[in-house]
C-alpha cells in the first residue's frame, strides 16, 4: 500500500471519486452563511444546501460533493481533550437531492472506505437507526449482521426542530487495540464515549419532514446527506490517537514543544493548552480569510473569543516569543494552495492578530496579575472554599476586560469555581444602571476610554467651516493606543486636534464626511463627544493612517445643510405652537437628523387637523419672510433677560450660544442652523403622536424631502385615480355585455351550437372569468331545459356549476369523480351540482375528460 494518507491527497482522493459517481463537485463555500439569518456560521457540510434539502429551492445539480470549512464551538470545552473534537474542522461529503438514496449511499462509502482507503473491513462497524430496516438489510448485504448496531433516536436519527429530517448510520474505526485503550463498560460498542470506536462518517438517510414531535411526514423527495471529517479519517490513516498528532499538526505541535521545557506526552495539562493553541488560531486563520474580524458581538465574537482563548493558553505556558504569529504563518503556507482566499489575504490575517494580540496583551497582563493573586488568597486559606466570587470576576471583566470564560479558563486550571450567578447578578445591575443613566452614547463610551482620553486636550470645533486642514492625536482601536490603521472597512476612533464635524448632543445628529492624508483616506460615519472631546468614529477607504499625522478633513456639507434645515424649522415649531397652542409649551425632546425632526412637547388637549394646518402655515410664512439666522454669545444672564429661552439650566455655562431668528425666536443651542430663513425651502408636518399622557409629538420634513413628499403625494393621488377611472369603465363594460338582453343571446348561442354525440347525449360549456354572480345566475336560468338530453358546464373563474336534464343519469357522481380525479371540491343532486377551488388551468382538461365520460353513456331515451 503505497497511498499518501496526508490532508491534502485523502481531500482530493474523495472529490474525485464522487467525481467519478457523476457528482457535480463545488468548492467550500464561505464561513459565513449566505442569506440564513438562522445560522452564525457555517457549522456543517449540508449548511450550504439546506434549502435543496427542504424542496424550498431546486438544485440544479442532484449529485453534489464538497468539502465544506466548518466552524462548531458547541463542543469547544472538548478540543484538545478528547481524540476526535475541534472548532475548525473540513468536513466531506457527498449530497443527492431526489437522485440516488440508501442503497447507493451505502455502497459507495463502503467503497471509498475499502478499496481506495484500503481500510481492513475487520475494524469497520456500523449503527443504523432500529426501526430503518431497509438500511439495515442493505448493511447485512455488506457486512456479518454481528457488526451492525441498532440504536434509539437519539444515536440514529438526524433531526434539528423542525423540517427536513431522517433516519442515519454512522460508520465506526476500531482502534481500541491499536492505543489500548481500556473500557469499563461491558457494552462496549459504537455510540461509546470510551473512544475505541471512533465515528468516521455519517450517512443521513433524509426522507421525512417534522412537522411537531408527534408528527412526521414523507418528504416530496428523498435526500441523502453524509458527512466525514477530513482531519477524522486523517488520523485514523496514520494510525495516531489524536487529529492533533496528524503529520500536519505535527509540524507544528513540535514547535510550539520547542519552546516549553515540556516534551509531548509528559503533561496532560500542557498537551491539551497545545492543542487548543493550535486549533483556535488555525480557526481564526480560516475565519480571517472570509473576512470575519474580531468584534464583541456576532461572529466577531467567536473570532475574537477563540484568540483570546489561545493567548490566555500561550500565557500560561510562558512562552515568550512570537509563536501566535509563527503557527498562523504555517497552517497559512500549508491551506493557502487548496484554499486560495487565505493566499490573497495573508497579510490581513497577521495584521488582525497581531492587532489582537496587542490589545490584549496589557488587558491579559494587568488580568492575570489580579487573578493570580486572587487564586493565591484562596490557596494560602486553608479554610476558604475554592471560589471566587461574583465580585471578584465582574471587577475582572469591568475593570480588565475579562470575559468569564477566559477567567473561567484559569479557574479550571487551579481547580477553582467561579460564582457565576452572583457574577451575572452583578451584570445586569451594571445593565440597569446604564440605562437609568440618561446619557447619550452609551454603548460608545465606557470607562476605560473616558480615562484613555484624560492624557488628550479640547477639541476645538469649527462651526461654519467645510474644509480644515489639522493632525490626528490619537487613534483608538477597542479601547486601546494604536499608532496606525491599515485595514480597511475597520471601525475605529480618531482624536483631532480641531475639528469641523459636530458631534452628537442636545438633540442634534452628527457630521460625516472625509479625513484624508498622503498615505490614506477615511470615512468619518459618525462623532461624539465625551466632555471637551470629540471622538470620530471612522472607517479606512483605502491606505493608512499614522498617529500625528496632518490630514485634511472635508466636511459632507449636503447632509449638514438637510440637518441645519431641520434645526432651524425646529425652533421656528417652537414658537409656533407657542404662538398657537399654548404659551406654556415646553420642548420635552428633539432629534434632528438629516431626514426629519421630531419634537415632543407638553399638551394636555389632542392635537387636531386644523391646529397642525395652522402651525404648518405659520412656519412656513417664516421661512418665505426670508429672516436671518443670527447666532452670538452671551452671558447666561443676560441672555435670560433678552429673552433668550434656555432648555437644560444645567447644561450651560457662563457663557452661552445664542441663536436668533428675526426677533421671533431666541435660544441657547450649540446645534448648526442655517444663516437665513429662506436656505429651509420648506416645511410639512408628516406625523402627531400621543407618546405619553400630555406629551405630544410632531414629525416634520424641511428642504427637497418637503417637494418629494408632494410629488410622492400627487403621484399616488394619480394613481388612485386612474384605478377609479378603469374600474369605473370597466363596470360599465360589465354592465353593457350582460345586461339581460344580451344573456339571453348567449344562451340561444350556446344551445344552437352545442355538440351532440351519437348516443343523442348533448353537451354545452362555457367560460368566463369576468361575470358576476347575478349575472352568471341569470345565464343559467336562460339555460336550464332548454335542450332535451343535455349536460351543461359554466365556469366562473375557479367555480363550476352543472345542470343535466338526461334521465337515468346522476350530474353529482359525474362532479365527485372529477373532483377526485382534479383536487376540487363540490357536490349536488342528480340534475344540478356546484363545485369550487378548481386549478383554472385545469379548465380544458376538465371538459375533455366530461366529454369522454358523456360520449360512453349508454343510456336509452
């Protein structure tokens, strides 16, 4: 047996031979699931295909193999521990969609097993599920019935909630003698967790559809669904315990070996971090490669959890040089031939863990300090029980970054327990007090980067200017200084020196636009500002960017002119229902953006139409006066006394922005405004609601959305009227073709022209998908005996109604047999039936199948 049992030549040995049994074969598809919001990742080989399986899509190929990328973390306290679990695994498989079922199935991975793996059937063992006898008598063809285990639903039957489900048999390795590996159950057998016999693939025979746990239906197609770990099948080949130990793993196990004073084999403890090191970054390698980057919610998570999880391993082994690095670097050089995304993003992927790395680096430092020391208090204490509190670990995930489960990693490794519920106690309280906390940006800004921003000054902010050249101060990435930003669509924070984009505050929406320089370009998506300092949150176009680099920032002034419309309108509504409603009305709230505003505001009395017609009108008459938009400082005081209105007393300081309009309307905001009246274009109310008992809101729109809405509004009106206006003709046409004179002409012509068959057994039908009920019922009664011997079919669009004057015959057996025979119902006497629901494409087939069954009548008169 000369066969090269490696990854790469067992990946291509499988393809090919589904290849050979006329298999379309398709490449691994991303990590990230296309259009299925149910899944996180990719988690399986058929995850790609579920809607083939469900007939909800038609596969255009009905024999598929693959060897699907698959992420599955629900196992993730198991890697390294056991043989046979990982979180990045390539599992192959071969589908059939309506195509080929058990039999086949089975067969052709006996084959592949036997004859081109050249496995001994004598360590081959199979489990099918107890009550799928025909896939147990297809194994007994095979295999000495001694070999094949019949076990419950729960081993045998492949099912997820509801849809698309069926009986399997998995196919079982013994290599108890192999490692010697010793068992206490007298059962031993496949489905045991001793790992003697070691599942390699997994035939999923799927036939029905559950609808409930009680209920389980055929699926309109049979499927078939099978799957088999390459890295499994791998290291059953050459004959070592763990899929970690294959060759390919080998390599580079025995690096990470080179640098501990351990060897393989002497430490349990040491061979499990190993190889969870090695699995998370050869998964983050896969993940980066189908652009998934690390965040702290989503598939981000996963990514970020899995190094983390990996550092705080390489942590605790004290391994000093840069091996992170060096182990993505090989599994890149060895997946990058058959998987060409990793070839085009090697330096994306080392970029982001080196990124991580770095961020977590000073958090996992200071972290493990404080948890060591924790540890070290309950080991020095006889007494003490061995956990540590809820305090304890929320101060570590508040304060450090900590997420539980890494704390929990080093827990486990001092035989210590975390009081988890008194953790997650804690959690919510935080949760809770955040949200009684009435401050904006929450979810932006935490504690760790209010402190982070002490070290910088004010921003300066420009108000009325659109272009600026000045310098980065900082740039922050999750929280921490990086010097640079080199990835591009990353979301990240930059500090400027000054600033011409307005940050987030009393209502007002922020500025976007452009931060560019000699080396690269960004988009600025949002701003906010935590005390005298703006933080822009932005997005890399292209390039990158240096801290203390000068840049140019350009100011996206169509969408800050559509804000500064809504604004300015926004003080004029003041006024206005000041003005109209009631002089005591108090803005309650506003949010301005650039494609509305919204103003709440107290009132005790519902709003009518006619007041908003007035309050509408009464803008609008100050925005064609054409009014400057006059904007000063001055001390609080005094602008008190001018009458200047001021919404948040504890929000200003001595001296304040003014903005006046025309004598009309004074206050104290910060927000951008337009410098004249006119620059509104517009104003229209689009929407009032009752928010609260005696607070109200209005909606309103300024500028080009106010001529969109009319044009919106007119265009619908149209519509609508040129739906009246055919309907109206239609009626009429209606009206016309059937009015009773003309009923009466269809009728005699459709007697004078029926077909009538030897046997004298006349037949008349007639169609028509427009006639009403009454008109239909008058049609019938111009019909009804007027022709000896006769049989009469009217259809009305999906109804049928059947008349028969022929003695000794029975219309209702006629309607019954032809509604079994086309899926509709109905029934009646023997001279008069009515059915419905009928398929209207049926219609022909319909009479066709009436005109044989009256043609055969053998009836004498």
């Amino acid at each position: 047996m000369n066969k090269i049992f490696d990854l790469n030549s067992i990946r291509k040995l499988f393809l090919d031979f589904f290849k050979n049994k006329d298999h379309k074969t398709f490449n691994s598809l991303s990590l990230v699931p296309q259009n299925d919001d149910s899944l996180l990742l990719i988690n399986s080989g058929m995850a790609p295909y579920k809607k083939y399986f469900s007939g909800e899509e038609v596969a255009v190929y009905k024999r598929i193999v693959s060897c699907q990328k698959c992420i599955r973390t629900n196992d993730i306290d198991n890697v390294g521990k056991t043989s046979r679990h990982a979180t990045f695994f390539e599992m192959l498989g071969n589908f059939s969609f309506g195509d080929y079922f058990k039999r086949e199935a089975i067969h052709f991975a006996w084959e592949f097993l036997t004859k081109i793996l050249e496995i001994d059937k004598r360590k081959l063992f199979v489990t099918v599920f107890k009550d799928d006898l025909e896939a147990y008598e297809i194994w007994c063809e095979i295999l000495d019935r001694k070999k094949i285990f019949r076990l419950d639903k729960k081993d045998n039957f492949w099912e997820i909630d509801k849809g698309p489900c069926g009986p399997c048999s998995e196919i079982y390795y013994y290599r108890g003698d192999e490692f010697n590996i010793k068992c206490e159950n007298r059962n031993c057998g496949p489905g045991c967790n001793c790992d003697n016999y070691i599942e390699i693939w997994n035939l999923v025979f799927t036939q029905f559809n559950k609808i409930s746990d009680d209920e389980y239906l055929n699926l309109s197609q049979k499927n078939i669904d099978t799957g088999m770990g390459l890295e499994r099948i791998v290291a059953v080949l050459q004959k070592v315990n763990y899929i970690f130990d294959i060759e390919e793993n080998k390599i580079i196990s025995n690096e990470i070996f080179g640098n501990l004073n351990f060897n393989y084999g002497n430490s349990k403890k040491v061979d499990v971090a190993v190889r969870i090191i090695m699995d998370h970054i050869k998964a983050a390698v896969f993940m980066i490669s189908d652009d998934i980057y690390p965040s702290n919610d989503g598939r981000g998570y996963v990514l970020r959890k899995l190094l983390r999880r990996a550092m705080c391993k390489i942590k605790i082994l004290d391994i000093k040089n840069n091996i992170l690095e060096s182990i993505a670097i090989k599994y890149m050089e060895f997946y990058c031939d058959c998987y060409g995304e990793i070839e085009n993003k090697k330096s994306k992927i080392l970029d982001l863990i080196k990124q991580e790395k770095n961020k977590f680096d000073e958090t996992l430092n200071l972290g493990i300090e404080k948890i060591k020391s924790i540890i070290f208090d309950i080991n020095s204490d006889d007494k003490k029980n061995r956990i540590i509190s809820g305090e304890e670990a929320f101060r570590l995930y508040d304060t450090h970054g900590f997420p539980l489960e890494i704390v929990q990693e080093f827990a486990d490794d001092s035989n210590c327990e975390i009081d988890s519920e008194s953790f997650y106690k804690k959690v919510n309280e935080q949760r809770e007090k955040s949200r009684s906390n009435n401050k904006k940006n929450e979810d932006k800004i935490n504690q760790v980067l209010i402190d982070l921003l002490k070290s910088f000054g004010e921003t300066k902010f420009l108000y009325d200017t659109e272009y600026l050249e000045s310098s980065v101060v900082a740039i922050i990435d999750e929280n921490i200084l990086v010097k640079k930003i080199n990835i591009i669509d990353k979301k990240i924070l930059i500090v400027l020196r000054e600033s011409i984009f307005f940050a987030e505050s009393a209502g007002q929406t922020f500025d976007t636009g452009i931060l560019r320089s000699k080396t690269g370009e960004i988009k600025i998506v949002a701003c906010y500002r935590i005390g005298n300092k703006f933080l822009h949150e932005c997005v890399l176009i292209n390039g990158e960017i240096f801290e203390n680099q000068d840049v140019e920032m350009i100011l996206d002034k169509y969408r800050r002119k559509s804000i500064s419309r809504n604004h300015t309108a926004t003080h004029l509504l003041h006024r206005a229902l000041k003005k109209i409603l009631n002089k005591n009305i108090r803005q309650m709230g506003s949010s301005v953006d650039e494609k509305k505003l919204r103003f709440d505001f107290n009132y005790e009395k519902e709003l009518n139409n006619i007041d908003l017609i007035e309050i509408e009108d009464f803008v609008n008459k100050k925005i064609s006066k054409c009014a400057n938009v006059d904007i000063f400082y001055k001390n609080i005081d005094e602008a008190k006394k001018s009458g200047a209105i001021a919404l948040f007393d504890n929000k200003y300081g001595d001296v304040v922005r003014v903005v006046n309009i025309d004598d009309f309307s004074m206050e104290m905001c910060s927000g951008t405004h337009v410098k004249n009246t006119s620059e509104i274009l517009g104003f229209k109310i689009i929407n009032k609601k009752n928010i609260s008992v005696g607070i109200k809101r209005i909606e309103a729109i300024t500028g080009d959305s106010v001529r969109n809405y009319y044009i919106g509004a007119e265009k619908k009106l149209l519509e609508k009227i040129n739906y009246l206006e055919i309907k109206e003709k239609k009626t009429n046409e209606e009206i016309k073709k059937f009015k009773s004179k003309e009923i009466k002409i269809v009728a005699n012509n459709l007697i004078n022209n029926c077909e009538t068959f030897k046997n004298k057994i006349s037949f008349i039908f007639y169609l028509n998908k427009e006639i009403d009920q009454n008109k239909f019922k008058l049609l019938i009664d111009n019909m009804k005996n007027k022709k000896d011997n006769c049989v009469i079919f009217l259809f009305n669009d999906d109804n049928l109604t059947a008349l028969s004057n022929i003695n000794n015959f029975d219309i209702n057996d006629l309607i019954l047999n032809l509604s079994r025979e086309f899926n509709f119902k109905g029934g009646g006497n023997k001279n008069y039936a009515k059915a419905g629901g009928i398929d209207i494409s049926l219609h022909d087939r319909i009479i066709n199948k009436t005109r044989e069954v009256l043609k055969n009548l053998n009836i004498k008169f």
